[in-house]
C-alpha cells in the first residue's frame, strides 16, 4: 500500500511539473525546489493523500488519523508552522 501512495504522490508531482522525487529514506526528496513551490506542492499533496486513505478507510477514520497525529506535535510546532505558513504567503 505504501508503494501505492508514493506512486500516487509521484504521479501527482510529475502532472504539475514539481522537481520531487522519491527516497527509501524518506517520501520526498525536495531539494529541488524553491520553499514556495514546496509549500504549494505538500498542500496538493496532502489532500490527494487524503483522497487515497479515504478510498482505503473513509473520510471519517482519515480525520481521526489526522488529529491524533496533529496532537503529537507540541503547541511551539504549531505556532511555528502558523508563523512560517502567514509569511511564505505574504511574499
């Protein structure tokens, strides 16, 4: 299944023409972009991979996945994300 995702994800970085490519140490390989592209890019791909899960499990179990991963990360990441996310738009 994973293999299937990282396929989805590569055809998905491959129609919109974004440098990515896969790594058995990772799931993407970015360093080929410029942090918006990246930032544009992880947004489209989050929601196809959301749309993948919830072929497999439901829309509902996504969500429940997705918040108990959420809560993982301590309230500083999320503040910074929010930081990082209000700035890459302004420019």
């Amino acid at each position: 299944m994973a293999d299937a995702l990282a396929a989805e994800l590569r055809s998905v970085s491959d129609q919109h023409g974004w440098q990515m490519s896969s790594h058995p140490d990772f799931l993407l390989d970015t360093h080929h972009t410029t942090l918006i592209e990246t930032q544009k890019a992880l947004s489209v791909l989050l929601e196809d991979s959301k749309k993948f899960a919830a072929n497999i499990m439901g829309e509902h179990q996504v969500g429940v996945v997705i918040k108990n991963v959420d809560e993982w990360f301590d309230i500083a990441v999320h503040e910074n994300v929010n930081y990082l996310a209000a700035n890459l738009q302004a420019s």
